[in-house]
C-alpha cells in the first residue's frame, strides 16, 4: 500500500513525525533555527497536535542531541509527588522513602527536559522551577547538598498561559522565563495535507495489509478533526478493526459531528467568538459527547478520553463540572 513519501516522514528519537503541509514544514524550519540555540522554548496547541514531536525535534536538532533527553507530565502525578519526581529526595525525606532518588533534572544533566503540561504546575513548584532555570542550585527533598545541573528545558501546554497569568494562577516571572522563545503548533483542520499521510502511516503501523479507499480519504480530508492527530489514529485504528474487506471505505468510519475543538483546560484555541450563547451551545455539545463515549466505553474514563481526543485529567475536570447533575452522566 501507499506510505507516505519519504521527504514527509521524519524519525525523532524514536518517534514517526508526518511533516507534508506547508505550515508543519515551516514550523520545522523555525524549530531547526531555534533548536541552535540555548533559549528555553515553550510549544503550544491544541491537545493531540504533536507537541512532544516537536519538543524531539529541537533536541534532535540542538547540539545536546547526544545528551540525556527526559520528558515529564507535570499532571501525571499528584502535587505531593511532583517535587520528589523532577528535583529528587534524600533517603527518610518523607514516608516511604527508602533509598535517595536523584530528580529527572539531575537525569536530564547537559542534556533537554521536556516539561508537558506545565501550566499545571502548582505555585510553590513554579517558583522553584523559576530559580532553576535561573541557575540557582537546588536541594533535593530532604536533602543538605545543593544540586547544580546544565539541562535545557523544553515546555509544552494547552494552556492559554496569558490568561492564566492574568487570572493569578501562573506566574508571569515564569512565563516570561519559559517563553523564551514560542513555538504553536497548528491544528490539523489547519494542515490539510498531513491528514492523507498521516492517516496511512497509521494504518500501514496498525493494518498493513490494509489499503485506504478513496471513499475513505475523501471522509478524512472533510472532517474538522478537533482531537487532532490523536483523534485521527483512533479513528484510523477503529476503522481498521471495523473493516470487512482488504480496503477501508467511508463507512467503516464513526466520526463524531463536527465541532469546535475541546477546551482542554481553560479554552486555549481560536474557534469560537466567546460568546455566552456560543460557549453554552458549545458545553452542551461537549456534555453530550462526553456521555456518548462514556457509555460506548462502559464507564472507562481513559478509553473515553482517548476516544474523544482528550487528556484523561481533561475529562475528569470536565466530570467534575457535572457533579450537580450526575444522573445525565454515566460513570
């Protein structure tokens, strides 16, 4: 079957990244010129862009592309475990801490952290990451010596960071410091030309003895994707295993109405006006999407989030908002 060309395809520390539109070309071209410098770099978009794609590239492409590369996501883990996870404890530092545990900065030495997420970071961690990438040593928890590391550090949110400045949840010392220099990434409604390519590399991982029909591709390229390449390889994925024969056709697709995309945390995109009429119809949408796939997946909140495109921790924030009316909501 057909793959995408060559020139498209681009293996970033281990990970395929499809580049065939336009905007994604130039988009590397900055991250190649950004990538050789020391400047830390915040990437934004929209959930299931290809965020940490990118953050690989500008490792791959920096002079610490032989060095350490670590990634974190600043909300996998509960507050309490953050600060051990990236600066480290001391043996006896806190219940249960055993042997002492050097911090993913201290891993990631003359190398790059990619730091996903990072709006989501509380108050007191942004302040210590604050000195750190000011290059003030740091204690590990618990700890007596001062640690010193040389790491480059890479961002990524979905976040509109300005206005969560602006609303006092994140520092604006900090913005400044890990927006050195900003790179966004495009969604996928707005790089048509990665959809086809995109969409059969995915089936050539998945089914490569499948073929994508014409039906199929015409499908794909009309669909305004709001989960993005995250939603496109689940739907490539679904439609794989719904195929009947050896080519996969429109109708073995179950694509959800088209909308505006997900508000993954506090409403970063640009598709909507703001409007209080629009932002209801909008919620209402979101609600009852969340319901299909909530009762498509027998309740399972990761399957659902996946299948709708979104971060788990998105969807469970989005769970909470509904607590007053529960019974609308299968759990």
């Amino acid at each position: 079957m057909p793959e995408a060309s060559p020139s498209a395809a681009h293996v970033f520390l281990g990970m395929t990244a499809i580049i065939a539109s336009e905007p994604m070309q130039r988009l590397m071209e900055v991250v190649q010129r950004v990538a050789r410098s020391s400047a830390t770099t915040l990437i934004t978009g929209e959930s299931g862009v290809g965020k940490e794609l990118v953050a690989r590239a500008v490792h791959n492409y920096s002079a610490r592309a032989s060095k350490p590369w670590v990634d974190f996501n600043c909300a996998a883990l509960p507050e309490q475990l953050l600060e051990s996870e990236l600066f480290g404890h001391e043996r006896g530092a806190f219940s249960g801490a055993d042997s002492a545990k050097p911090g993913l900065f201290e891993l990631a030495h003359q190398g790059t952290i990619f730091l996903d997420e990072v709006g989501e970071l509380d108050g007191r961690l942004q302040v210590k990451l604050l000195r750190v990438l000011d290059g003030a040593p740091y204690y590990r928890l618990g700890g007596v010596r001062k640690v010193s590391v040389d790491v480059r550090v890479v961002a990524a949110t979905n976040r509109d960071l300005e206005r969560a400045v602006a609303q006092g949840r994140f520092r604006s010392d900090l913005f400044h410091r890990i927006s050195q220099f900003t790179l966004h990434v495009p969604p996928l409604r707005a790089r048509h030309a990665d959809i086809e390519p995109l969409a059969r590399h995915f089936l050539a991982e998945h089914f490569p003895e499948l073929e994508m029909g014409d039906s199929a591709l015409a499908s794909l390229r009309g669909y305004s994707w709001p989960g993005n390449i995250r939603e496109l390889r689940n739907a490539v994925i679904q439609a794989g295993v719904m195929s009947q024969g050896g080519e996969i056709t429109a109708q073995d697709f179950r694509l959800r109405p088209a909308l505006a995309p997900f508000s993954n945390s506090d409403g970063y995109g640009d598709d909507c006006d703001g409007s209080d009429e629009d932002s209801g119809s909008l919620e209402a949408m979101e609600r009852r999407m969340i319901e299909e796939a909530l009762a498509a997946t027998g309740g399972h909140q990761q399957k659902a989030a996946e299948r709708l495109g979104i971060s788990r921790r998105t969807l469970s924030r989005k769970l909470k908002l509904y607590e007053s009316e529960p019974a609308r909501v299968a759990l």
